[in-house]
C-alpha cells in the first residue's frame, strides 16, 4: 500500500494552535507522515513574520514530522493572488511531489478558507485528496463567501471548529452537507497553555489591566485611518470611565507606531496609565498572563474566546459604526461583527458590562435565527434553502435595533420583508399602482429592443 501523508495548511498561530488541539483530541486518523504547510498571506510577507517565526510556535511544530512553506513554494507568487491554471495542474503536482519527498503517497489535506487561495490552489494541485477544513474564528457560522466547484466542495469531509458561542452550529459549507466536528475546548486550552509557558518570564502589571484590542480595521478598507484612531481612542475613554487605571494596547501587527503614541497622551490625560503590548502572541497567551480585569475590542474572535474559554469580562467597541460602513453586504466580515454585537455589551453601557453573562440557549437560538437570515441576504445563490428562514426572521424581527444588520437596497434586491417601509406596504397590493408598474416595465422592453 502507498505511504499516505497529511498535510495542515495554517497561515495563523490561531489555526496552527487549533489543529494541534484536534490532533491531540485524536480527531484525525493517524498517518505515516504529517506535514505542516506555513503560508503567509500578508501584503507584504516579505517584511511580514510568517507563524513559525511567532512565540512559541516550536511548541506547536514538534507535532509534526516537517515545516515546509508554501510561500518559498511558489515564490515569487503571492499565496493569495496565485492558483494553478487548468491545464499545469499535472506539471504543478508532480513538481510539489518532487519538491516535498511525497512520491506517490496518497494526501490527505487539512486546510482554512477553502473558497479562496491559498487553500483553494492546494485542493485543486492535488485532485482527488480528501479535504478536511478547519475553521480560523467566528466566520465559520457565516455562508461560504464564494461558490466552490463541486470537484473541490464535494470532497470536504467536515468542518473542524471550536465552540466559541457554545450551542451555535456553523453555516460554513453546509451546501455541500458538510458536518461540522466540534474541537474540544479542553485539548485547545492545554494548547495555549503550552504557548503560554514562553511567555512564563514577561513583566506583569502590578494589578489586573483593561486589555484592549486593535484590529487594523483601515487597512481591510472598513474604516478610515482617523477613523481607527478615534475607535481605539474610544477604547481608552471607555475603559477609563469604568474605572481602569492600568490599560494594555495589543496592535495589530502590522498597525502604525504612532497610534500607539496617540493612546498613551490619551491615557496619560485621563489620569491612566497604558502599556503597549509589543510581542507579537495571541491574545489568548495574554489572557493567561495577565488575567485582564476587562477585554476590550471592536468584533475579534479573541473577545468571544475570553468569555467563553476564560470566563472574563468582555465589551465591544465601534460595532455599529463597522454595520453602518461594512461594504459589500457580501462582506465576510458582517457575521463575526453580527455575532459580536448581537451578544456582547457595549462598552458605554456600564451596566451591561458589569452583569453580562455567556448567553442563554434562547438567546443563542434567536441569534441563530438571525444568522440565517443575514447568510441569505449575503449569499441567495448559494443558500436558497435559507429564503424562508429569512423571510420568517424579517417579517417579524425587524425593529429600530436589528435593522442595522440589513440594508434595505439589499432586501429589495432580493426581494424580502422590509424593503418597503411600512407606511408604504399598501402599494404592492394597489391594482393601480400595479398596473402602472406593469405598463413601465413594458416600455422599458419596448425601448430596450430599438
């Protein structure tokens, strides 16, 4: 029999942690050889650190028998611009064999974000493989963001996630009917925990600090530059105006120095004091470190991991803001934002703050509720199952607050509750209105054709 090989792709040191945590779960079938792909997907990878150069990423690398990179692979191809043409894909996979010792082992992937690059170029340079994906945050209980040919879709076996808001199932590939499979949050805790151990001799803060988030929302387009700078700085007041003294800033990696300069005089004139965070580690590593009194950010998985797999207090920042400017509506990033805004306090409301509590199954189920509807909205073509559930949802969930989770060009486009306001519903059923509209439409062809 061939020898079989299995090889994770992991562009994060967050998926990296998770699929250490799923092999040691056992919940991938033992095989003669495992290898881990490193791709990274930055603009500039050049000036950029790619995960095995991360702290404490050799805890994670000695589950594996070889680190190889996807980048130095291709190169000078960019991981998330390049894919195989068509016909090179034989040329392609015979040079990936010969380059990787693999001669004809039978593959196995394991990979993130199967609809684009560099995941999806994997998954068509080795056809046939069977494919298992892994889920990277809270995008998982979205839709796929774009159609996946049904050459590479119909071999995902399952979806590997972590049970970040507990009774939630994923959306993620479910038209291709693929199940979900739920990574122990026990194996993913030890994990980090082994992360956390090179941290062991760090300076601590005297007394437990607000930890506060920095996303580098400008740089994905979402937000302006000064607009980013006053979401941090609002991250600052809020903190403060609950009574932090000590605050902690973890940027972005590849976020300007200088706004961290803007939040220290910011901190400084509230008579606080903020530290910068400047080792590049998971939030998750610093949790354990530090034990922050709060955690602070705009829509990061990390906020949710600290309230569920830490049990600390949590507070969003800036989310309706996101909602308002978020564009397109097809915007992957609409469901982690939905989900952190549906369930976390904002930061402003101190009350909401101080008694917020990981959500109920009931509110867990209306979310659910809402996440269908918004999949559809996001995706018709590919989830069209989901029209009733978001005809049901905007028929009689709409109101003042869950309106910012839609936009009514978007409703009408497809067609939906809502799209009409109100006080206008009477005229799709005036016989006047309609044969006017039909008598336009008419024109418009007659016109069309001359």
């Amino acid at each position: 029999m061939p020898r079989t090989t299995r090889i994770f792709c992991v562009s994060t040191l967050y998926g990296a942690a998770t699929l250490a945590a799923a092999l040691d779960a056992g919940l991938f079938e033992p095989t003669d050889r495992r290898l881990l792909l490193v791709t990274n997907n930055a603009v500039n990878p050049e000036i950029t650190p790619s995960v095995d150069a991360m702290p404490g990423f050799d805890r994670i690398r000695e589950r594996f028998d070889e680190v190889l990179s996807w980048n130095g692979t291709i190169a000078p191809f960019h991981p998330g611009g390049w894919g195989p043409r068509g016909d090179d894909i034989p040329l392609w996979e015979r040079y990936v064999r010969l380059l990787w010792n693999l001669g004809d082992d039978e593959v196995h992937l394991a990979v993130e974000s199967i609809q684009v690059n560099p995941a999806l170029a994997l998954c068509q340079l080795f056809t046939g493989a069977p494919v298992d994906a892994y889920a990277d945050g809270l995008m998982s209980y979205g839709p796929t963001r774009d159609k996946i040919d049904p050459l590479v879709g119909t071999r995902v076996g399952r979806l590997l996630h972590l049970d970040l808001v507990p009774g939630l199932t994923p959306l993620l590939l479910t038209e291709f009917g693929v199940p979900p499979v739920l990574v122990p949050s026990e194996a993913f805790l030890k994990v980090l925990g082994e992360l956390a151990e090179d941290e062991a001799g760090s300076p601590e803060p005297e007394e437990r600090p607000a930890l506060l988030l920095g996303q580098y929302l400008s740089a994905l387009g979402i937000l302006g530059d000064a607009e980013e700078e006053e979401l941090h700085l609002g991250m600052v007041r809020g903190a403060v105006a609950l009574g932090h003294r000590t605050l902690v800033f973890k940027p972005h990696p590849t976020a300007p120095v200088r706004w961290t300069r803007l939040l220290e005089d910011e901190a400084r004139k509230l008579g606080a004091e903020l530290a910068l965070l400047e080792r590049p580690v998971l939030a998750e590593v610093v949790y354990q470190r530090l034990r922050p009194a709060l955690v602070v950010g705009c829509f990061s998985t990390a906020l949710l991991t600290a309230a569920g797999l830490y049990g600390l207090p949590v507070a969003r920042v800036g989310t309706d803001t996101v909602l308002a400017r978020l564009a397109p509506y097809q915007n992957s990033n609409r469901v982690p934002l939905t989900i952190v805004d549906a369930l976390l306090p904002d930061l402003a409301d101190r009350s909401a703050v101080e008694s917020w509590a990981m959500p109920s199954a009931e509110r867990v189920d209306e979310l659910a509720a809402l996440l269908k509807a918004v999949g559809f909205a996001m995706q018709p073509k590919i989830y069209p199952g989901l029209q009733g559930d978001a005809e049901r949802y905007l028929s009689t969930h709409l109101d003042p607050h869950t309106w910012r989770y839609f936009k009514r060009r978007r409703l009408a486009a497809l067609a939906l509750p809502g799209a009409v306001p109100g006080q206008l519903a009477f005229i799709p059923r005036n016989a006047t209105v309609r044969r006017l509209a039909r008598r336009a439409r008419a024109l418009k062809r007659v016109g069309g054709k001359r």
